[in-house]
C-alpha cells in the first residue's frame, strides 16, 4: 500500500476570505522542515515535541481575541490531522514563547486554554508523519478574532473550535512549514 497522494490544496483558501496579517517565528521557516525540537516525542518520530516561538503582527483593528493552531492537512486520514489548538489568546498577546504549547500550560498567557489535539492530548503534539511518506505541511495559524472569548470549554475538539471561529475571524495569518522522515 502506498501512501503517496496528490498535494490537497491550501486548506484555508477553501474558507471565507479574510485579511492576512503576518505570522513569524525564531525557530521554525515559511516553507522549510520543522527542527526535530518540534517534532513529536512518541510513535517513533524521536523529537522534542516542542512548540515552536511563534510572533504576529499587522492583525486588524477590532481583534478581541486570538485561535493559535498547527494543522498538518496531508496526514493519510479524510480530514488532516489537528496537532494543536489554544482558545482564548487575549488581544494584548503578540507573541508564545517556544515550548507555551506544554501539557503543563505554564508558558500559556493568561485566560488561554488548550483543546485535544487529535492525540487526545491538551498540549502541543510535532510533527509525526507516518515514514516514508512525503514531507507534509505544518500550517500553523493564527486568526484575529471579533470577541474576547470564544465562548468554548477546554473539552470541544478543534473542528468545534474552528467551526465556532468561523464567523469571528476578521483575519487571519498562516505560516506552513514541513517534515517527513
């Protein structure tokens, strides 16, 4: 069985057009491999399963709050697979520090929370495609939202948490990176 696929297309130029803003990071490059420091700790991967430092700017006036994720759409599965999910990221928040995505939450700005991850896990999950298939993308997102809370629980799954963002993103700012192994 093979795992090779087409490439899916950038899953969200499929949702709602909104702003772009610019989203940066010290550890990880716009379109180049993930650091095996971000690459998941179990399942063979061997990494440091640690977020990488991410920085936003030139988000739009009215932002409340802020969604931070990763998403690796061409994971062998119908519908991507969600590594990480932060709710709730004040306004105020321009920046997470390089390992804030922790099971332990110690390095989360105040009032955010995380959601599982499609491991189950309420923390940061790397990079863990399965080996030898081709590199995959690492989308890690952030959208500008029109309210201060997102009005979930730490208990919903990221489909939820994007679902119930759809109609508050009045921007959003996206930076792919890639692994394989």
């Amino acid at each position: 069985m093979s795992l090779q696929r087409p490439i899916d297309p950038d899953p969200y130029s499929l949702l709602p057009e909104v702003p772009a803003f610019t989203l940066t990071s010290k550890d990880v490059a716009a379109d180049e491999p993930l650091d095996l420091a971000h690459v998941y700790s179990g399942m063979g991967a061997g990494g440091g399963n640690r977020s990488p430092q991410l920085s936003w700017e030139g988000f739009p006036a009215g932002t409340q709050s802020f969604v931070v994720t990763c998403f690796d759409p061409d994971a062998p599965i119908p519908g991507g697979f969600w590594h990480w999910t932060l709710v709730d990221v004040p306004a105020a928040v321009t920046e997470l520090a390089t390992d804030a995505g922790s099971a332990t939450g110690a390095g989360l700005p105040t009032g955010a929370f995380q959601v599982p991850n499609d491991l189950g896990e309420r923390a940061y999950a790397g990079a863990a495609p399965p080996p030898g298939d081709r590199p995959h993308r690492y989308l890690f997102a952030v959208l500008a939202l029109d309210v201060p809370t997102l009005g979930v629980n730490d208990q919903v799954t990221p489909a939820v948490v994007n679902f119930t963002a759809l109609g508050h993103v009045l921007g959003r700012a996206v930076l792919s990176t890639t692994y394989a192994h």
